[in-house]
C-alpha cells in the first residue's frame, strides 16, 4: 500500500502523462482508469498501481478509453465494446431519444436494426420500450457477438434476435417492420486516412467505410426499407456531418416522405426521420 502523497502523486504523474500526449480530458480519463484499476482509490496497491499503468501506456498509444475498459456508456446505460464494434458516440443518443418519442403509446411495436454494431441503439429502445421487440442484423459476426452480450446486460435478451447477415440477404415478410433505425457506415473511403487514430485504428473499417462518396449504405437500405415498413411506419438514419440533405433526397426517391430532421448537441443535422 502506498502512503497518501505517494497516492496523489500517481494520479497526478497519469495527468501529467495524458497532457503531454495531448488527450483532451486528462483529469477524467485517469479518474476512469482509476474506477477500474484501483477501486478504493486513493488506498491503491502496487498490483493496481501496475495495471494502470498498463492502460495509461495502451492509452498513450492513442487507443480509446472504453477499447482499454471495455465499457462505454451510451444513452443511459453501459455496453460492452471491443474492436469488433464501432464505439457508441454521444450523437447517436439522438436517434434513441427520437425513437422512444415516436413510441411514446401503448402498442407493441417490432423495430429492426440495420447494422446493429454493439447494439446500442437498438437495444437501448428496447430497455426503454418494454412493448417493443426488437432484430438486430450485422454482416459482423464478431460484432453480433458483442451485442448478444449487451442484450443480455441490460436484460432485454427475451425480445430480441440478431441476424448474421447483409441487409441484402435479410429476409424479413414484406411490411411487418414498425420502424426501422440505422447508423450505417458513411465516411467516405478516401477520408477515412484522415481520421483521428482513435477512430481510423481502433474502431472496425468495416463500420466506418461508406464507399466512395460515402452514400453507398443509404442507397441500399432506400431500395430495401419500404418494402419492410408497416404502413405508417418510420425510419431513424444516422447522417455524417452534411449528408442529410441528400439522405432525405435518396430516401424520398424511393417513395419515403421526410417527417423531420433532428440536430444533436452540436448543432449537426444528425438524424433523419421518413415515414412510409
Ligand atoms: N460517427 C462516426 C465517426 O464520424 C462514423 C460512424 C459511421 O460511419 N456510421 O467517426
């Protein structure tokens, strides 16, 4: 055990360390480093003291926090992540708000998830939803494995399926969908060079690669999602930074009618809506 200064001074020297590589929140991170490694901090043993200095040194080489924990919270609740899954970002939180709002009745509804990743969104509504079921498709079979886990977490497991496929070979009955959500993949290929390392070496390709004008996603589930909808039934996309102007256009094309579209907490045109 080591002595109270002794204490401090290893929560600062990870501060230390973090600021000079440039992490943006210094201070919180290693409080988060500490929550696992060393519970009853300050009191921390040198076994803890090691293993946070383990994730400080994965941590330095640009690895995201919740890669390293294996947690991230998202909405409301925590899921596993690990480099089979996209991390779930703050500004998804917006499609699940708008979803639950859309299913603010007492019906039962059955809602299906293009590209389901870690799960979070999908299974997010279903915690929140206790009337809705849920289908949860990724081509990823690594990833179905993270989500089946995360259905599990927040106890959902009995109102969900997943299915390991592409959205092309999903065979769902015609009209039977009550609404369908999607954060498909939208970087446009040549960009994805250019993104932060925390994203373009941590976070699958697979999930970030929209082609080569980063629409290519969005046009397939357009050509797919009518035909799955219920009458009356609605479709949440998550939109990159600029794209839902052409989103709505792409999916209007396909006889789908523009309900709204949503800005996250940045200011960004971040989820938009149609209805069948
Ligand atoms: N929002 C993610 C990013 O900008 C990309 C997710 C996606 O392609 N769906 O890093």
């Amino acid at each position: 055990m080591f002595e109270q200064d002794s204490q401090n001074n290893f929560r600062e020297e990870l501060i230390v360390a973090l600021v000079k590589a440039g992490i943006s929140s210094p201070r919180l991170e290693t409080d988060i480093i500490l929550k696992y490694t060393a519970p009853l901090y300050p009191k921390i043993t040198e076994e803890e003291q090691e293993k946070a200095l383990t994730m400080l040194r994965r941590r330095l080489n640009h690895e995201p926090l919740d890669k390293i924990v294996g947690e991230r919270e998202f909405y409301k609740f925590v899921f596993k992540v690990n480099q089979d899954v996209l991390t779930p970002r703050p500004d998804t939180e917006i499609l699940v708000e708008e979803a639950i709002h859309l299913l603010k009745d007492n019906h039962k509804r059955i809602i299906l998830d293009l590209g389901t990743g870690s799960g979070c969104i999908l299974l997010s509504i279903l915690k929140e939803y206790p009337e809705a079921c849920g289908i949860g498709v990724d081509i990823s079979e690594k990833a179905l494995k993270v989500a089946k886990e995360n259905a599990q977490r927040l106890g959902v497991e009995d109102r969900c399926t997943f299915q390991n496929c592409s959205w092309q070979q999903l065979e769902i009955a015609k009209e039977s969908i009550d609404m369908i959500v999607t954060n498909p993949p939208y970087i446009e290929s040549s960009e994805i060079a250019n993104l932060d390392e925390e994203v373009k070496d941590y976070d699958p390709q697979i999930a970030l690669d929209g082609g080569k004008d980063g629409y290519k996603c969005y046009k397939e589930i357009a050509k797919l999602a009518p035909s799955m909808l219920k009458k009356e039934g609605y479709i949440l996309i998550e939109a990159g930074i600029g794209q839902a102007k052409k989103i709505r256009e792409i999916f209007e094309k396909e006889g789908l009618v523009l309900y709204k579209i949503v800005k996250d907490l940045g200011g960004i045109n971040r989820c938009v809506i149609l209805k069948k």
